[in-house]
C-alpha cells in the first residue's frame, strides 16, 4: 500500500511538471493519460528488463552485421560489441584474449603491406630511383609500412629497413586478403637437431635432423605430432619441440645476395641468375624458371644457361661432377638432401651458409640456411 501511494505521488508531481512544460509551449511527446499507468512495481521492472533485452539484442545484430568483417573474420567466434557483451557469458580474461588475437590479427604487423611484383622489389636506403639498394623484397613478400606518400613507402620487413615504390606494394584491405592467400603455417624448431621421422611415432625412421630456429611448413596437426613439408615430402615431427604459427615471407638482405672476395664470376654469375627466380612457383614435374619447377628441374635450368648440361632428377645429378666435403662448398655447387639414405632434393650453393632452392608448392623458389636439414652429400660442377 506504501509503495501504491508513492508512486501515486510520483505519477502526480510528473503530471504537474508535463503542465508546466505544456505551459511553456514546449512539445510533450506521447504522454499517457494517469489512467493508463501501470503501478504495479514487479509489472513495471518487468517490461524494463525486457525492453533492454530487446535494445542489447538489437544491439548485439547490428555489432554482428557490422563487424562480420573484422571481429569475428579474425577471431573465428560471434562478433564481440558492447550490445554482445549483455548475452555474452566470456570472462574478461577471454575478452583480453581476443583484444590481443585481433591486434596481431594482420600477423604481426600494424599497416601490412605486400611486394605486388612478377620478381623482386627493390628496396632502397632512400626515397629515389637511384638510391642505394639494401635489400629485395620478393614477390608475395611482406613488410610493415612505417610511412608513405604518394610515391615511395618506408617500410621494414625481416632484418631490412627502407624505401620502396609504392605503385609495386599492397596496402590496407587488399593486403590483408592477398595475406590470407598466402599465410603459411610453419612450425619453428624449438630444440637442437629436431629428428624428422616418416611415420607419427618414435620407432619410425629418422630421415634428416633440423636446426634450432629453421622452419618447417605445416601441412597438418595430429595430436603430439605435426605433419609437415619437408620440401616436397609429407614427414612428421614432435609438437613439444615445435612453436606452431602462420608467417609470411620478408625481406632478403643485400648480405644474402652479395658473395665473399676469391669466388670466380662465372660462380657470382650463376647464383645471381638462380635468385633471379625467388618467389617464382614449385610445380612438381616442371622445369620452367617463371612458371613453375621442381627442385631439379630448377637447377638444370639454371646450368643450362651456362652450358653445363644436367640430368632431370635429383639422384642422377648427385653422380655428376666431383663429390666434396659441404664444409668446402663454394657458390655455384651442388648440396644435396636426402630421405634416410635416398637422395631426394637438391639446392644451390649460394655463399654465406645459405642456399637457394624450389622448395614446396607453397614457398616456391626460395632462399634457406644450408642446414635447414641435413646436407647429404655436395657436388662440384663448375671448375675455376
């Protein structure tokens, strides 16, 4: 009864003051006649909470359409908006979770950007034609954009730090979808000589060892085992000696494409013509630099320019020339890998501890650390 006459009070006081209001020519929208009131407290919460559950669901729709394209693309779970968060039973723990997700969502990078060449892009210690260059970012690669004008973009990708041509690199929307087309799984060696078996379990063969820190392409997850390319080859290796995530590929440093004083030019020659190709495609059974080849179709190509004929697979090219120790490899020689005792892969000697190569579908022509697994055996085919 103290609660009817109360609001009796209220519904009197807000009546009065509507009067006044009325008075002072202001408009009243829709005032209900004192007859038409609900007095009833429980009546009254009751329709409250369900008018603000009908605004947070109209609310949480609109947040879902509206966001469809960033929060839940890059978190893969229901859009997160302030309307969600009233249907929403996620911990703040969750909710800083996903802050974090969506802020490295780009992989890592704030204002990515993409090498949209045929080869490489050249990037250059300043913002000219004829600065000097310090670097190549292959095609496909990524970069963080630091600045840009309408002409050059300063950019860093991996180790290098520079300018290049803003016309040759996507920017904003467009780099994150030609991202998503490329973003590669890769699982980092987290343990000295990582062992590669062929088959998920520990009495399969050992077929190579990887080095600390080298990555692997993930073709799949398998409980405590990761499947991963091994070049062309599906092989397997322990997921607690692995950091699984999505990378993209950077920048190659002047370091990476320069030689060393003593090595004769028709070597400098022959590994500068094989980069020519990095970021060109693999295709298994291809002998084509530009539109695709495998790991010895490639490196019989590439001879082929200097008059050194190959044969087409990699175990015949491992019994030409002469077999030397890899620690004496110079540019230009062979370096062979095999699958237990089976050679099934071949690379060129580029200096540096480094080799270049036609990898797998995914990376295509590439530059790797010459331990990236095991060496076999090396090749000398050129002789000075």
């Amino acid at each position: 009864m103290k609660r009817r006459k109360n609001l009796l009070i209220i519904a009197g006081v807000t009546l009065l003051l509507t009067s006044f209001v009325v008075q002072a020519s202001m408009p009243v929208p829709d005032l209900l006649p004192f007859g038409q009131m609900k007095l009833d407290m429980d009546e009254t919460e009751e329709a409250s909470q369900e008018e603000e559950q009908i605004s947070g669901n109209s609310v949480a729709e609109s947040v879902s359409e509206n966001d469809a394209e960033t929060a839940q693309d890059v978190l893969n779970e229901d859009a997160i908006g302030s309307g969600a968060i009233f249907i929403s039973d996620k911990t703040a723990e969750d909710y800083e979770l996903a802050y974090e997700r969506a802020k490295n969502a780009n992989w890592g990078y704030t204002n990515l950007g993409i090498a949209d060449v045929s080869d490489n892009l050249n990037i250059r210690a300043i913002a000219a034609e004829d600065g000097r260059l310090v670097g190549k970012l292959p095609r496909n690669a990524a970069c963080e954009v630091l600045d840009a004008d309408d002409t050059w973009a300063h950019i860093k990708s991996g180790s290098v730090e520079g300018y290049v041509s803003l016309d040759y690199l996507l920017t904003g929307v467009p780099a994150k979808f030609k991202a998503e087309e490329l973003a590669v799984t890769v699982a980092k060696v987290t343990t000295d000589s990582l062992k590669v078996r062929a088959e998920a379990n520990t009495d399969s063969e050992v077929i190579t060892l990887v080095a600390m820190g080298e990555e692997l392409e993930v073709a799949a997850v398998e409980g405590d085992w990761v499947k991963v390319l091994l070049d062309n080859d599906e092989v397997y290796v322990s997921a607690e000696y692995v950091e699984v995530s999505a990378e993209l590929g950077t920048a190659v440093t002047m370091t990476e494409l320069l030689y060393g004083q003593g090595v004769s030019d028709v070597r400098v020659d022959v590994c500068q013509y094989a980069k020519e190709f990095i970021g060109n495609p693999y295709v298994w059974g291809g002998t084509s630099l530009t539109k695709g080849t495998d790991c010895s179709g490639f490196v019989m190509r590439v001879f082929q320019k200097y008059g050194v004929k190959l044969p087409r697979n990699s175990r015949a090219q491992a019994n030409c020339g002469t077999t030397i120790k890899v620690s004496e490899a110079k540019p230009g020689d062979l370096i062979f890998y095999a699958k237990g005792k089976t050679i099934n892969h071949v690379a060129i000697y580029i200096g540096n501890g480094q080799v270049v190569h036609a990898s797998s579908p995914k990376t295509g022509i590439k530059i790797s650390n010459i331990s990236y697994r095991t060496p076999f055996k090396a090749v000398r085919i050129l002789y000075d």
